[in-house]
C-alpha cells in the first residue's frame, strides 16, 4: 500500500515569526504514480462505442418530398404606388443620365474625327508662284537622297520623307481632277451639247481640264491598300480607291446625277530615273460614258517629267488619245516638254497641240492649240473660225478644300484621316512629327499586310472589281452611280432646300 506523504509533510511547514518569511521543512516522499506519467488522467474515462445509423440518411431522405420555391407573388400582393412612382422616377433620371453621357460621348468622338481629318487646299494655278520650296533647295533635298541610285533603277517603292511630300495623298489628287474646278461644270457640258463633233470638243476641254501645275521635286504620299477618298461637288459624286500596293493602283469612279455621265479611271505609274530627269509613265485607262447620248469615250494618260538639268522644272508631255467609236470622231493632243530642243524648236512651255479629226477617213476638222496653264483655242478648217474652249485661269485658279458636312458618315478608310498627323506636321513644318506619323502609317500597313499573309486572307476592294491580265490591271466599279459624299465643295441647287424641309419635317 502507498504511503500518503502528504499528511506527513503538513506538521512540519511553520512560520517563522521572527524572520518574517515561512519555512517549507516538509519530509522527501514518493510522488504518485500518474503524477510520473504526464498527460494521463487519474481515472480513464470509459470508452462507449456508437453504432452506425442503419439505414444511412441518404437513403432515408429518398422519400421525403423534393424543395420547391415558389417565385410566384401571391395574388393578394399589391405593388406599393409609392414605391412604385419612386422607382419609375429613379429610372426616368438614370436613363436620362446614361443618354447624356452617350450623347456627350458620340458628341467627343464626332468632334476628335473632324478634328483629325485634314483636308489641304487643292494645288491651284497661283499657288506656284507662292510656293516655299525654291528650285535650289529642292534639287539639293533630292541629289542627297540619289546618292546610291543608279540610272534606270525602279523608283515605285522609294520612300520620301516629309519634306518632299505635298500635304495630300495621291487618291485626293486624283479626286481632285474632277470635282475641283472654279465653279465651271465641265463634265456636264459634254452631255448637254447637241452636235457629236460639239461634245467631243467638251470632252477635250475637260480632258484639259485634268492637266494640274506640279511642284517640283514635290510628291503626294503614296497610298494605303484600302485607302478612299469620297467628295461631292454640285451633281459630280467621286469615290477613289487604292486597289493594289505594289504597284500602286489606283481606281476611280464619278457620277454625274443630272447629266447621267459616268468616269471611270484605272491608273498606276512606274518612274523611272534617267540620270538627268525622272520619267513617270502613267498607264491604265480612262472611259467616260455620255449614258443619255449612249457615247463612249476612251482616252488615255500624258507622262509626267521631273527635270533636273537644264532647267529643273516638273512638265507633262506625251500623247494623249480621245476616240469615240459611236460618233467615228477623235482629237489627238500633244503636249510638249519644256525641254531644251522644244524651247529651240519655239515651243514654250506648257505648249499644247492637236486636232479633231473622223476616224474612218482621217478628214482633219479642227486644230486645236494654245497652253493648258492659259487658254487654249480650237479652229475649225472648214470656216476658219476661232473659239476659246479652255480658259485655265477660270477652272483651276483659287480652288477651296472640301468641307465636311456628314461626320458620321466619313470613312476610317478616307485619305484626310490616314494621313492627318502627317498633313499637319508638314502644314506646321514640324518635320519630326510628320516623320513619326508617316512612319506609322506605313508600319500599320506591313502589320495588315504580315497577318492577311499569316491567315492565308485574300485582300478584296470594297468599291472596285480588279483584273491583272499579265503586267496591265483593269478596274471596274461595283455599284452603277456614287452615292452623295459626306465631305462637299459645293452643293447641288436646291439641296440645300431640300434639306432645310427634311429638317422642318423632323421637327
């Protein structure tokens, strides 16, 4: 049996009085046996064994019936009319927020786009003799750029910087042919008149018409695959686009809406350097179709010459044809370089020369002569009478920008928002920023060029159907007539009227 050693240790635990503390003067004893064994208890609890449920409750639950919710509101439920005007109120100004921050927002993005579409004012007949660029600088900017070029090496992928850029792409210079003229309709008068021999004459004065003043060592950008440019002067409709890259081909359609004319042009160049001058070949094709007179008129394009020496200067030269298969009429213009032997042979500058003659017979009916940056005149050998037929000063003479008009409708694709930065570092003579932005531009060209090549997609034009029969392309547009232009030189009569009662109606 233990000995219990607390009851001996109790009698000798005292107080010591005069010391002031309490002295422990207990016996040693055996400490008890759990005490020895830590963590175990004096008496273990017994241990009781549950059994498992049986059946399990899985199994019970099987026949109990499934939840239901019910989202009915009972019938007697009755709306609060309170709460309920309160709701449409909240609704009422938190639609009416949501549309004014829409609105505000559509108002930003209409006003971020009319601010980066830039639109410079078409190269006009005074604008030469007001240009900054001198010949010598210009001849210098270039030589510079020639160092590694050797004579009859392919300029079509040249690329220029700022500096030698107009502020315009090459699609608005070719709108620009036809909807930019001094208030003259032109292209209308070749429906209007009533002889054959009195339209092809109308045909040639707005063939002329198309002849434009060149800077000198001065070229628009070349443009994008996809690239438009859509404008609207009176009743002339114009819609361009660039249908191929390499090389640059571009297509272009106008629609004459109260005369029923319809143009069509296909044209890519091919320049070539020829040590002293830079020879452009323009090829392709021209076709205008009088519809009510049931007329078709084929022509072709005049070279364009960039001189360097002797005189550096930029003139078109070459042959151009005019045929009418229906009428048996065709005039034949000749325009002449301003080279040294033409200036020998008396010829000035910008000289032209030609006639109208029947096809069928070659019987000559008119002399045409004169300057197509002046007047030029046609003589009729049978009377040997004279008529101004051009008057330059009167067609291509203080010509304005277009306007927008519909900002919602402006194309991504048009040539005015492409090249905008670039426009304006050149109109600001920031040349590092236009360096930067026309760097851009062509750097998103590669990139949609890489991934069409990676997905194996083929490009298609939007506005044109192309052909390439060996190296010469062909173009035809997919839709009979152009649709009016959100961008406008001039309105048509009584649009402007029309408009203002569209207006009344829809208030």
């Amino acid at each position: 049996m233990e000995k219990d050693t607390c009851k001996e240790g109790r009698s000798t635990f005292s107080r010591n009085s005069s010391i002031g503390y309490y002295d422990d003067r207990r016996s040693e004893g055996v400490p008890f046996k759990w005490e020895m064994q830590p963590g175990t208890p004096i008496k273990s609890q017994p241990q009781e064994t549950v059994p498992p449920l049986s059946p399990p409750p899985a199994m019970l639950s099987r026949g109990l019936p499934k939840p239901s919710i019910s989202i009915e509101e009972p019938k007697s439920f009755v709306f609060p009319s309170k709460l309920k005007l309160k709701l449409r109120n909240w609704k009422h100004l938190h639609c009416k927020r949501y549309f004014s921050r829409l609105t505000n927002k559509m108002a930003e993005e209409e006003e971020e786009r009319r601010r980066h579409l830039v639109l410079a004012k078409p190269f006009s007949l005074e604008d030469e003799n007001n240009s900054e660029h001198t010949a010598s600088n210009v001849i210098r900017r270039i030589l510079s750029l020639f160092k590694n070029v050797r004579p009859g090496s392919d300029l079509t992928n040249f690329q220029l910087p700022p500096q030698l850029n107009l502020p315009r792409s090459q699609l608005q210079c070719y709108g620009e042919m036809i909807y930019s003229l001094g208030g003259q309709d032109l292209l209308g008068a070749c429906s209007r008149r009533d002889l054959p021999i009195e339209r092809l004459k109308s045909v040639v004065t707005w063939n002329i018409s198309t002849l434009r003043p060149v800077v000198f060592g001065m070229s628009p950008y070349n443009p994008v695959l996809g690239e438009t440019h859509h404008v609207s002067n009176g009743y002339i409709n114009v819609i361009a686009e660039q249908v191929v890259h390499h090389p640059p081909v571009s297509a272009l359609h106008a629609t004459h809406e109260k005369e029923n004319i319809d143009v069509m042009w296909c044209q890519y160049f091919t320049p070539k350097f020829r040590g002293t001058y830079v020879d452009v070949e323009v090829k392709g094709k021209r076709v205008m179709k009088l519809l009510n007179r049931k007329e078709t008129y084929e022509m072709n394009q005049p070279r364009l010459i960039m001189r360097f020496l002797p005189t550096p200067g930029a003139h078109w030269a070459g042959k151009v044809k005019i045929k009418c298969p229906e009428t048996d009429l065709e005039a034949e213009l000749n325009l002449i370089s301003d080279s040294f032997i033409e200036r020998f042979r008396g010829n000035k500058n910008r000289s032209i020369k030609g006639k109208i003659f029947e096809s069928s017979t070659g019987n000559q009916l008119y002399n045409i002569f004169g300057h197509w940056d002046r007047t030029v005149m046609a003589k009729n050998l049978k009377t040997g009478e004279l008529e101004v037929i051009y008057n330059a000063k009167e067609n291509i003479a203080e010509l304005k920008p277009p306007t927008v008009k519909n900002p919602k409708e402006v194309m991504e694709s048009e040539s005015g928002i492409i090249w905008s930065e670039v426009s304006e570092g050149i109109l600001k003579n920031e040349w590092e920023s236009a360096r930067e932005a026309k760097s851009l531009v062509e750097k998103k060209q590669r990139e949609s060029l890489k991934q069409r090549e990676a997905s194996g997609e083929l490009w298609v034009p939007k506005h044109f159907s192309m052909v390439k029969d060996g190296k010469d392309w062909d173009c035809s547009p997919l839709h009979s007539t152009v649709p009016r232009a959100p961008l406008v030189v001039t309105e048509a009569e009584g649009e402007t009227i029309n408009q203002f009662q569209d207006n009344n109606n829809l208030c």
